[in-house]
C-alpha cells in the first residue's frame, strides 16, 4: 500500500497522541502534564482532519468541523488548568509572598 | 492514599516499561489506522445534497452553523464556563500586579498589527460564508489582538465597564438560546431556520460568535478579574474557617 | 428542509432552560440564589414532563436543527435517558434546596465574608451548566456532541471542585482535571476511529453494529477506558475521593450522586447493543468486583467522614459495573438491575453527602470518632445519613434492596454464582463501614462543642427527603421499572 500524505498525517497524529500520553505519565511538573495534554489533542485534530480525505475526491467537512470545535473546547480547558495551575502555586507558598510585600511597605 | 501514587510511581521507575507498553500502543493504533477495510466515505455525499438548503456556501461553515448547530451553541457555553471558571479560580484576590515592559517593538508592532487584524477579522467573517473563514477564525484573530493588546498592558479589560464586557461574552451563547427558541415557540426543531431566514440568521450567528470568541480568549489569557472586581484579601479569615 | 414529524419540543427543554439559568446566574449577580433555585425548579418541571411524555407516549426524538441523522444531530429520549433525568433532577432539586440553606447559612454565620458570596455567585451558574450538560449527555444521539457534553460536564465539575479553595482541594481538582482531559481526548479519539468505521455519528447506528473488526474494537476499546477513567471504576478511581471529599458539601453531592453517572451511562449506551459483550463484558464486571471490595476496606479505614463517603462512591461503582455480563440476554432484569442501583445511590449518596456536610458545617471537623453526640445537634440529618447507609447496604424495603434482588435473582438463573457472591459479600462489607460511621454518629455522647453556626432548616430536610426518597424507591418500584422498559 502506498503511503499518501493524508496516512503519514494520520499516523503522525496518532503519534503525538501516544508522545504526549508518555508525557503526561512521566513529566514531573503540572505544566508539564498540562502540555502533554495539548499535545495529545493536537495529535488527535490532526489524525481527524485525515479522515475528512478518506474517500476518493470529496473532501468530507464534518471532521473539519469537528476540529474546530474540538480546538475551542481544548483552549477552554487549557486555560482552565491553567489558571488553576497559577492558583496552586499561589497557595502553595504562601511565605514567599509575604517578606515581598514588607519589602514593598518600606520602600512605600 | 496507598494507591494514589501507584500509576504516577511506577512508569518513573521502570521507563523501558512504559515506553514499550506505549510502543505496543502506538503499533496497535497504526495497525487499525492503516488495515485496509469498508470505506464508508463520511458525510460528504449527503452535506454536498443538503448545502443549497442550509443558506450558506461553504460547507465548513454549513456543518458548523446549520446541520450542526447545536455542538456550535454546546461550545460558545463552553468558552463562557472557562472564563466562568477562570474567574471563580482567581476572585480570590490571587492576582499580582502586571509588570508594565512595553518594549518600542510592541508598541510599534500594535500600530501596525491591530487594525490589521480586525480588517482581516471582519474579512474571514465574510468570506466564511462562501469559502474557507467564519467566526471561528474570525474570533481567534480577534483574540489574538486582545493578547496583544494584554501584552501592552493595556488595560481595556479593566476600561471596559463590567456589564459591557459581561454582556459581550454572554452574546452568542444568549443569542445562540434565543435563535433556537424562537424556533421553538414557532413549531420547529430547536435551532431550524426558515430558507429564506436562514443565510441571515446564520451571519448574525457568526458575528455574534467571532465577537464573543474573541473577547473570551482575551480574557482567558488575562486570566483573572477585571480589577474593579477584585475584592480586598479576605483570605486570612476564609483559611481558618475551613471548608 | 427536512422537517419531521417526530420532533417533540419536551425533550430539548430540560437542556435549554438550565442553559438559559446559567447565563442568567452568570449575569444576575445581586441575587443568584433566588434566580437559581427559579431554574431549578422549572427544569425539574421540564424534566418531569419528560419522564411523563416517555412513560404515556414511547419513545421521543428531536432533530435539531430540522437535520435528521446522519447530517443532523438528534436528542433521543427513550426509558432509560428518561430515568436518568429524572434522577437528576429529583437529586438536583434536592440538592439545590440543600446549596441555598447552606449559603444562607454562611453568609449569616459572617455576613462580611466576601470569600462566600463568591463562592455562591460562582456555584449557581456552574451547577446550572453542569445540570444542563448532564441533561445533554443523556439525551444526545450523536457519539461527537456527547464529548463536548463531556467536557462541558468535567469543566464545570473542576469549577465546582475548586469553588472551596482549600490548597487539598486544588490538587484534588488539578488531578481530575487532567484525568478528565485524558478521558475525553480518549474518547474523541474513539470517536474518530467510529467514523472512520461507520461514516457516521449516530449513537443508535454505531452501537447496533458492533462488528468485531479492528477499527470497531480500537475505537470501542478507546472510548470504553475513557469512559471508565472518567466514572473513576477500579483501578482508575484514584482521583476520586480527594476530589469529592474535599469540595464543598453540596458539591460532594452532585459529584458522586450524579456526575459520575453520566459517563456511566453513557457507558451502557455504547454496550447496550450486546454484540460484543459476551466475549468481554466480564472485563467491566470483574473491576467492578474489585472496586466493590477495595471501596468497602478503604472506606472502613478513613478517619474523615466524607473520606468514607467518597470511598463508599468508588465501591458502589463497582456494583454499577458488575452487572454488566447480564446484559447480554434481552429480558431486561439486567438492565433493571444496573438503573436501579444508579437511581438509588444517586438518592442516598446525595443524603449521605449531604448530612456529612451538614456535620463539617456545624462541628468545623468530620472526624468520625468525634462525630459522637452530634445528632443531639442535628437529628434531622444524623438519621438521613443513617436511611442513606440502609439504602447503600441494601436492605428491605430500600432502593439498593431492589437493585441487590434483581442482581442476585439474574446472576443466579444465568448460572453466574461468583456474581451474586461479590454483590452479598459487597454488602456485608459496605455493612461493616457504614455501621462504623452511624455508630459514631448515632451514640448518645454528650457533645461539648459548641456548634459553630445555625444551619439552616432545609439544610436538614431535604438531605432527609433524599434519604427518604432512596428507601421508598424500594416501594414504588414498578413505576421506574415500566418507565425502563420503553425502548
């Protein structure tokens, strides 16, 4: 079987897909898992926008669809985590914060 | 928690483990991707039959905003409980003050760039109706300018009056609601359109959208409340009484 | 357009009008409690005439957008999706009833706390969106909108997790946050592999023709373990109970009584069709017999309250698994089974949830053995925890009792003994924690604590009227049963 683009596309989204899952199991750090997330829906996008060429000539625009849609919901939850991520460090140490502020008082 | 570290624990361990469980993975993923079967052929056929009916050209945009409408609503709500979310996570009064570094390249850059960006924005809007484009492109491009605009330090999200900005995320889904229960109160599916209706129904569609994509992007990435919002740290209290 | 007959409005409301609410609670901010119990109680309305049109006139569908499938999305709502929002809105009702005494209770406790009128503005939108998503997810016919409601629901979730703010409850939410992406990326990756196969989106297609080929085996075996991450079965039910026990109380409860049931159900969907479940249906029923067993001793060794509760939920999801080798005959009892014990741990859950929240509120702490006395303080809700534990352990006349008859009387006639086992030896051992924890809060010692705060009369009862609830649904059984049956 040749190999067309559109099945090297696919099969290199399906290896992101299994590149961020080793990520996510591995990385040591949030981000680090939080990426890896990414890059396990990257790779999936990627693997769907091959199927909208699966049959012949007409392009099929529902996985396309699909994709932009899955983009926004991956923005959304990446920002979410994000943003929870800022929250968790911001709690988890506390004591840093508050010499800053008494350095602040005396120079105010 | 005995078990709590059990699947975090033992790929950092044993890596070779993993890396051959998720070769075996990956094989078996390529395998079923490339073994030769029944094409079905997606949808392709039955959009192509049906585009003269939905009022709009483009058949991205077709699928997006007509046959499949209601995930297109499912996810403007989704952008709206991010920033729901976001918000939530940073009223805490958590947020540091942002370091104004205008570099001379940015500013420079944000001339040029951000009328730009709403002339391209307002473009790929129109065009979506007929080819490539629509709010969802539309609306990323307009984020983008709001990041920009962020990265400045300029402080619109903080200029724009609360309600203004509140009422601008709420927009599309809002609308997205009212489209389909009008449709509803006149004996139709949730979100048909009339033919005749539906080309201009789903133009405000997507304008609404682009509008509120893009003000929810900017926000996300601003990341906390506008700061009229921010109530003083009360967090001292709220940690000792617990829950 | 292809505008068809069978398009019946009822069954999209339910999904609008908490929709609507959220957005309404989002931008209303003076009086969000009011606003939202207003949508609660419409949508339970809603939701109830749901479960009346599926009950009287069969089966309903709605092509949205006038589209019919394969082009269109459809809502679908047959006797099982019909049961399931009853359940949650029955539960939802109960819980929002319980959420406005509990704020009210706070703020009143200390009226200047900024940080609890935050919390409840953040609270009312998010659990109307959650409602709505669940709503969706129940309903849906189509295999891609059924991961936005997936992620719809795990957003929320996360958002109503972190509402309590508390630095255990933060890592709790990150970590099931990102067990939740990995759930729903893995089931859009299924997804993509079904329409690979089929060419369509179509629930009901797609789970009639479960041929086993390898794209059709990938993509179910994808979507299954997503699945399964996300309704926290053995051995992936490691996020759950931090998750669910250190959120605030309300929270906890809609956690465990309802949001896991969502991609349990959705679970039943893909399997129902039973091509594939003779050959490996024992797979769910065995880690479902291993949760029901591991569930039961974590529970028994937790120090906390609602840490016993949580692992109570991994356990019991365990029974909503084990009953799945039953399915593959088409006389139902399997079927029963499985919803039963869905509906009456949803119920009990929720009350047990509940009360134990009602204890943190009062005492400061949930420590079991010092929760001695406290139903001195709190009768009303000490014996909503110890109904909700008769329901969990199964016995007559409860909700749980029918859910372990059915179980035990169809593994028995299909010649599965070891099931009926686990499920009798599953209440033995859910036995022996939940007794742990009624003794504690039902001895007679006198309390010298002082309580905290007033707690709000409906605080109490409506854990009372869920507790209540699980017990008569072992009375009242043939009408969810019949309602079951319309497929």
């Amino acid at each position: 079987m040749a190999l067309s683009p559109s099945l090297l596309y696919g099969l290199t989204g399906l290896m992101l897909f299994v590149i961020g899952l080793a990520a996510l199991f591995t990385s040591p750090q949030l981000l680090g898992k939080i990426l890896a997330v990414n890059i396990m829906a990257s790779g999936i996008f990627l693997f769907l926008i091959t199927l909208a060429h699966g049959s012949g000539t007409l392009i099929d625009p529902v996985p396309q669809a699909m994709v932009l849609t899955g983009i926004v919901v991956s923005v959304s939850s990446t920002a979410v985590a994000l943003a929870l991520l800022c929250r968790i460090e911001a709690a988890a140490r506390p004591p840093a914060h508050l010499p800053k502020k008494k350095d602040e008082a005396r120079q105010g | 928690m005995v078990n709590s570290g059990r699947k975090r624990v033992s790929p950092a361990h044993r890596p070779w483990l993993l890396l051959v469980l998720l070769l075996l993975f990956f094989a078996a993923l390529a395998w079923v991707y490339l073994v030769p079967g029944s094409v079905p052929g997606g949808l392709a056929r039955q959009v192509d039959a049906s585009l003269v009916a939905s009022g709009v050209s483009s058949r991205v945009t077709a699928v997006l905003l007509n046959f499949r409408a209601y995930d297109t609503l499912l996810e403007c709500f989704i952008l709206l409980l991010g920033v729901m979310v976001v918000w939530s996570l940073r009223s805490a009064g958590t947020t540091e003050p942002r370091q104004p570094a205008v570099g001379a390249i940015l500013a420079a850059l944000e001339r040029l760039l951000l009328p730009l960006m709403i002339l391209v924005a307002g473009y790929l809007l129109w065009a979506g109706s007929s080819q490539a484009g629509g709010a969802f492109q539309a609306g990323a491009i307009l984020g983008g300018a709001g990041v920009l605009l962020l990265l400045d330090s300029s402080p619109f999200l903080d200029i724009l009056p609360k309600k203004a900005l509140v009422w601008g995320i709420t927009l599309a889904p809002l609308f997205f609601l009212a489209v389909g229960v009008a449709a509803l109160t006149q004996g139709r599916p949730f979100l048909t359109y009339r033919f005749q209706e539906a080309s201009l129904v789903i133009v405000a569609l997507e304008v609404a959208a682009a509008f509120s994509i893009g003000l929810c992007l900017a926000t996300l990435f601003a990341g906390r409340l506008p700061e009229y919002e921010s109530e003083p740290a009360q967090d001292k209290f709220a940690a000792k009484r617990g829950e | 357009m292809n505008l068809s007959p069978d398009s019946s409005a009822w069954i999209i409301w339910p999904v609008v009008v908490p929709l609507l609410g959220a957005v309404v609670c989002f931008l209303y901010k003076k009086k969000p409690r009011l606003a939202g119990h207003f949508f609660a109680v419409v949508t339970c309305g809603t939701s109830t005439v749901l479960g009346w049109q599926v009950l009287s006139q069969g089966v309903g569908r709605h092509l949205l957008g006038g589209w019919s499938p394969p082009l269109g999305i459809s809502l679908r709502a047959d006797g099982p999706a019909a049961l399931m929002v009853m359940m949650t809105a029955v539960t939802g009702l109960g819980i929002t009833l319980y959420s406005g005494g509990y704020f009210q209770s706070r703020l009143a406790g200390d009226s200047q706390d900024h940080r609890f009128r935050a919390q409840e503005q953040s609270f009312w939108p998010l659990w109307l969106l959650l409602w709505a998503a669940l709503n969706g997810l129940f309903l849906s016919g189509d295999i891609f909108n059924i991961y936005i409601s997936l992620e719809l629901v795990a957003l929320s979730s996360v958002g109503l997790t972190v509402l309590s703010g508390k630095p255990p409850s933060l890592v709790a939410a990150m970590r099931y946050l990102l067990v939740s992406l990995l759930g729903s990326l893995t089931f859009l990756l299924g997804v993509g592999f079904f329409y690979k196969a089929h060419g369509t989106l179509e629930l009901a297609v797609i789970s009639k023709a479960l041929a086993p080929t390898p794209p059709v085996i990938m993509a179910l075996a994808l979507v299954s373990v997503g699945l399964m991450l996300k309704t926290a079965l053995f051995p992936f039910h490691f996020w759950l109970p931090p998750a669910h026990a250190n959120a605030l109380a309300p929270v906890s409860a809609i956690l465990s009584a309802l949001v896991i049931k969502g991609s349990w159900y959705l679970f039943y969907r893909f399997w129902q069709g039973g091509g594939l479940l003779a050959a490996v249906g024992i797979v769910p029923a065995l880690l479902g017999s291993v949760a029901i067993i591991w569930g039961a001793f974590q529970a028994f060794s937790q120090q906390r309250l609602k840490m016993l509760v949580a692992y109570s939920t991994v356990a019991q999801i365990g029974y909503l698994f084990v009953a799945f080798p039953l399915l593959v005959d088409s006389a139902g009892q399997g079927r029963d089974a499985l919803f039963y014990f869905a509906i009456s741990h949803s119920c009990a859950k929720a009350a047990m949830f509940l009360a134990a929240g009602t204890f943190f509120l009062q005492l400061g702490h949930d420590r079991i053995r010092d929760l001695a006395g406290v139903r001195q303080l709190l009768p009303v809700s000490s014996f909503a925890f110890a109904l909700g534990g008769v329901s969990l352990m199964g016995l007559p006349p409860s909700g749980g009792f029918i859910a372990k008859y059915l179980l035990v009387s169809k593994a028995i006639s299909q010649d599965l003994w070891w099931l009926a086992l686990i499920a009798v030896v599953g209440s033995g051992l859910t036995a022996v924690y939940v007794f742990r924890a009624v003794s504690s809060v039902l001895s007679p010692h006198l309390l010298e604590e002082r309580p905290l705060l007033v707690v709000a009369a409906s605080m109490q009862w409506s854990a009372l009227a869920l507790a209540l609830l699980a017990i008569v649904l072992g009375i009242m059984a043939p009408l969810p049963l019949a309602l079951l049956e319309v497929t």
